[in-house]
C-alpha cells in the first residue's frame, strides 16, 4: 500500500500510549500504520499546543492538506496517489496494560547508555563498529550486568583483551551503572522531531545536547 522513498523514514520511532495515555512502547512507522489501517489505534498529533486525536482515514485526509506547506523535522511516506505524514504518537484503543517497570538490558540499550562512544578511547561510532566488553572479563567470574559492561570499539577490545582495565593500562571514561530511565528515550527525546513524546514522559530529564549515533 505504501512505498516509501526510504527505509529509514519507516524505520523511525512512534510512542505507543495505552488507552488511558500512558507510554507502554516504542515502534516502527511501518508497525504504526498497520495497527492504524486494521483499526487497532488512532494517531494523537500536536497541532497549536494541543492535541487532536485522528483514524487512518481522516488522517490522510489531512495529510493531503498539510503536504502543500512541510514542516522542519516532519516525516513522509509516498503512496500510489498520495503522500502521508509519519505519526509521532499513537493510541492503542483497547490496549490497557501499564507499562514493563524493568528496563532491559541489550545492546541497544547499553550503546544508547553509553552515547555509542567507547568508553576507553572515548571516540564515536556507529552501533555496526561497536562491540560490548566486560570490564572485568567474564572468564575471570565477570557478570554480564550493567555494573560490569561497557560499549567498546573493536580496536579497543581487542588491545584489552582478557585483562581488566588496569591491567592493559587503560582507563574508563565513566563508572558503568544501571540506567535509572532508558537511555532508548532520552536518546530519542534529544531529537527535535520527537518533541511531541515530551508529553507523555514528563519524568525524564533529557540533556541538552545530542549524544553521537543515529537516531531515527
């Protein structure tokens, strides 16, 4: 139904709200259609500091209305005939769940923590040139935690290689720590495009400037 002229565009992120406007997920703008289309959610959008709720259909419509004067930071996609705009937040209609407390711990999640910069020669890279590395290496009974991970180039983890820090004469940047909110959030929420999910997640405290890696 839709062509996209990019992946990318329909690989950004959308805030999923419950139905009580609570922040339960974040997926793709290809996931957030096909729950639009079968009828499962509605858009919420911001339009002059408040928000309008919008089906499938009235939101293409006004898509058509609004694709004659683009906005900075707006995303879209090509159809047959038209174009739509990508949703920012959308509403689960009969969805009612809170949202998971535990926040997990994986690769994106770690390379987001750490701002996708090694923490020992404290370069950027993109999540491709990055690998995890345990400070104290699990062969010598180091756990797999946040206390005990840091994202790494690949250079870097292989001249530390089975050592600790100290003992291949390198140095951290920062004490790796659990993460009190996801760092997949606050990463998204340094994006200007995605201002709109401030709203809804009040409680985090995002800083001011951008963290190196992609943020789609």
């Amino acid at each position: 139904m839709i062509n996209a002229d990019s992946d990318r565009v329909l690989s950004s992120s959308v805030l999923v709200l419950n139905r009580f406007y609570s922040p339960v997920h974040v997926i793709s703008v290809r996931r957030a259609f096909i729950l639009l289309y079968r009828e499962c959610a509605e858009i919420v959008h911001l339009e002059d500091g408040q928000f309008t709720n919008y089906d499938f259909e009235s939101w293409c419509e006004i898509s058509a209305f609004r694709s004659q004067e683009k906005q900075p930071h707006e995303d879209w996609v090509r159809a047959v005939q038209f174009e739509v705009q990508c949703p920012r937040v959308v509403r689960l209609l009969q969805y009612e769940r809170a949202p998971r407390s535990v926040l997990r711990f994986n690769r994106r999640n770690l390379f987001a923590r750490d701002g996708h910069k090694c923490q020992y020669c404290g370069r950027s890279f993109p999540s491709h040139q990055l690998s995890l590395d345990h400070v104290m290496p699990r062969s010598r009974g180091g756990e797999t935690s946040w206390q005990n991970v840091v994202c790494s180039c690949v250079g870097c983890n292989t001249k530390k290689g089975n050592r600790t820090p100290h003992e291949a004469h390198m140095h951290l940047m920062t004490k790796p720590i659990e993460p009190t909110a996801n760092p997949l959030l606050l990463q998204k929420l340094r994006n200007p495009k995605y201002a709109a999910w401030q709203t809804f997640l009040p409680h985090l405290d995002v800083p001011q400037h951008a963290s190196a890696g992609d943020v789609n």
